[in-house]
C-alpha cells in the first residue's frame, strides 16, 4: 500500500469542500492500495460548445486525481503537494454520462510524485491518457 493512512471514501469526499472539484460534480469513486479513482459527470459544466467533453474538464479531473493521490502518499502534517506539469491527450469524444478516472503511480520520490491518469468513458472506453507531476514541498515554507 502507497497511502500514509487507510482513507475512508466518504471522508474523502467530504474534504474536498466548495472548490473547483464541486463545481465539475468530481466525486471519489474507489481505492486500492496503490491507485485512486474518480467520477465525474459529462454535462453543461464540463462540455465545450460542440457538446463534447471539454478537454480542460479531463485535465481538471485528471489534477484532482493526482493531486489528492500524492497528498495521500506523504505526512500531510509536514508537507503539501502542488501540480508542476500535466498533459493530457483526448482520445475519444463523450457526449453523455460520466467519465472515470484511474490514477496510479509511475514515480513516488522525496520531492516528487509523477503520476498515469487513464479517463474512461461509461463503456469501460479509454478517452483520455494523462500524466501529472506533483511537486512535493515543506509546509512551513507557506506559513
């Protein structure tokens, strides 16, 4: 297991609070012992004006994957993670339903996390191939 912690969905999603996550209806879905997985809803919310999924939604859901992932994984007593780099590449449209998304590590340093974010449609269809880095940093530093 990667996680600090055993981490309870429910309370995990309670946490997330009034945020950009909200917003786009993202809601923690699963965990294993080493991947996170999250939902989100193709909707006025998170679709661009030709009706598909907005690319910047797969990239939203993809960074809060991956962040809550890394923040998971290290002392959050003594640090905090902060996104470096994401890309995404959007392999298949998605008019209606949700998207999923399943993040698991590639690299877990001291200083750095890099994490593979697979986006699938409601048919189990991968639409979407992310990559995130998380950069790992001292809390006392934003004190």
């Amino acid at each position: 297991m990667i996680w600090s912690k055993e981490y309870d969905l429910d309370k995990l999603n309670e946490i997330t609070g009034e945020n950009m996550n909200t917003h786009l209806g993202i809601r923690f879905t699963g965990i294993t012992g080493n991947s996170l997985e999250a939902t989100m809803p193709v909707s006025e919310k998170t679709r661009q004006p030709y009706g598909i999924l907005h690319g910047g939604a797969s990239a939203a859901l993809a960074e809060t994957v991956g962040s809550y992932a890394s923040s998971m994984v290290v002392d959050r007593e003594q640090y905090m993670v902060v996104g470096m780099e994401i890309n995404a590449n959007h392999l298949k449209p998605v008019l209606s339903g949700y998207v999923r998304a399943v993040c698991s590590p590639l690299h877990l340093g001291k200083s750095s996390h890099v994490w593979d974010i697979r986006i699938y449609d409601d048919g189990q269809q991968l639409i979407c191939v992310s990559r995130l880095t998380v950069a790992v940093v001292e809390r006392r530093r934003f004190k």
